[in-house]
C-alpha cells in the first residue's frame, strides 16, 4: 500500500467526486477530504456560520475562498493525511488552486495528481436529481441506477431511513453547474500546465470509472518507485 498519494479528485457536481473519493480510500487506503461535507457540517450548526453557509449551500453558491483554504489548510494538519489524501471538491475556483500550491509547498508536500471525472450536463442532472443515501451509514443510492437490494433497506447497513441533499433539486443543480463551468472549470488548465491533470470518462459504471482512476494511480506509484 502506498502511503503517501496526494491527490485532486475534479469535475462537475455529480460526476461521482465522492463515491470515487470513498472507492479510493478504502483501496489506497488514503484519507477522503471532502469540502462539501465539512461545509454541510458546519451548515447544520444553529450559528451565524453555520446559518449563512446554509443559504449559500441550498442555492448552490459558493462558500468563501478565505474560508475553504483556511478548513483545508487545517484539516491537511491532521495526524490522518499521513498516510496521503484525495481532495474531493477543493480546488473549486483558480484562486483556491493556487493556494493549494502554496499550502502543499509550505507543508513540504507534492501534489501527485489531479484527476478530472468527464460527464456530461445531461447525464449530471439525471444522476443528481436521483440520488439519496442512508442517513445511519452514508451509502449511496440512486432511484433508477442502484436501488438497495431490499426496498427500503440499507444493503450495508441495515438502516432504514433515508436522506436527499437540499441541494439536489433542479433550480440548485443548474446554479451549481453554472458556477462550475463559470469558476471550476477554468482551474483544469492550471492543472494541465503544473503536469499532473489526467482525464477519466466517467460515464461508465461506478466500478468501471473506479478501475480507470486505480490504473492512473497504480502508473504513478510505480513511476515514483524507479
Ligand atoms: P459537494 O458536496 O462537493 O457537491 O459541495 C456542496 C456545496 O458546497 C457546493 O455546491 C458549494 O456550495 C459548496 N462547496 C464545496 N466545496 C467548495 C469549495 N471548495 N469552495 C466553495 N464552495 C464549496
């Protein structure tokens, strides 16, 4: 097992950022950083923060450059990213990408690689207005893809009760892929230009899409070997 892989999991809402993220944790054995959940923690706190950052997260906007790169530079601190990590939804705007260059140098630690999931907008929409998980255990789920095997009941589990993002509505999806195409999008090429951007279609199965992203990650710990 590798210890010590850093890397950038990229592209639209709803690409499967997330669900890869987790596939890699448990095979790269990496820590999952995922910005959308610490904003969704903090937004479920009765504070001022926690109020506004609901507001901003329903309607699909962004939270501050300020305040991510601050959580992340923070949460890279942490005993766990050791053993290496996947940003799942940070970089999300060109000014958030270069602070990550700046935190990772002052850290003494290199990216590896930033991996951009390619689907298109249509395909987004379907996948996000669909997806629920289990409210015990976080597994996800999708009406019409991956229904548990049991109706109504978690296939990990157990649990019974479920829960959609209050984000995952129609209104909110356009928004976000606005905002993607509009402030994320554009980070790509300063990925691409640092060397370490590699595309994966990810229009395929979850296990396909998973099997492309371990083959890039296998390529680059080998290289790093020699
Ligand atoms: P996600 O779980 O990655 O889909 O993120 C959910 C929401 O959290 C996004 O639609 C944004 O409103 C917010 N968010 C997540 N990551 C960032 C980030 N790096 N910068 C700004 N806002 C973010």
């Amino acid at each position: 097992m590798h210890d010590s892989l850093k890397i950038v999991l990229t592209g639209a809402p709803g690409c499967g950022k997330g669900t890869q993220a987790r596939i890699l944790r448990e095979k790269f054995g990496l820590c999952h950083l995922s910005t959308g959940e610490m904003l969704r923690a903090y937004a479920k706190e009765n504070t001022p923060l926690g109020r506004a950052l609901k507001v901003a997260l329903d309607k699909g906007e962004f939270a501050t450059d300020e305040m991510i790169v601050e959580m992340v530079s923070q949460r890279i601190e942490q005993k766990d990213c050791e053993k290496g990590f996947i940003l799942d939804g940070f970089q999300r705007t060109l000014p958030q990408a270069e602070a990550l260059e700046k935190i990772l140098k002052e850290k003494k630690l290199n990216l590896d690689a930033a991996i951009e999931i390619q689907v298109p907008d249509e395909i987004i929409m379907e996948r996000i207005l669909g997806r629920y998980t289990c409210a015990s255990c976080g597994e996800g789920y999708h009406d019409k893809n991956l229904q548990p095997k049991i109706y109504g009941v978690c296939d990990k589990c157990g649990g019974t009760e479920f829960v959609r993002r209050a984000d995952d509505n129609r209104q909110t999806v356009k928004n976000r892929l606005i905002n993607y195409r509009a402030l994320t999008y554009p980070t790509i090429p300063y990925f691409e230009k640092l060397g370490l951007l590699h595309c994966v279609d990810g229009t395929g199965s979850i296990e396909a899409t998973a099997k492309k992203i371990a083959e890039i990650l296998d390529m680059i710990i080998t290289a790093e070997k020699k």
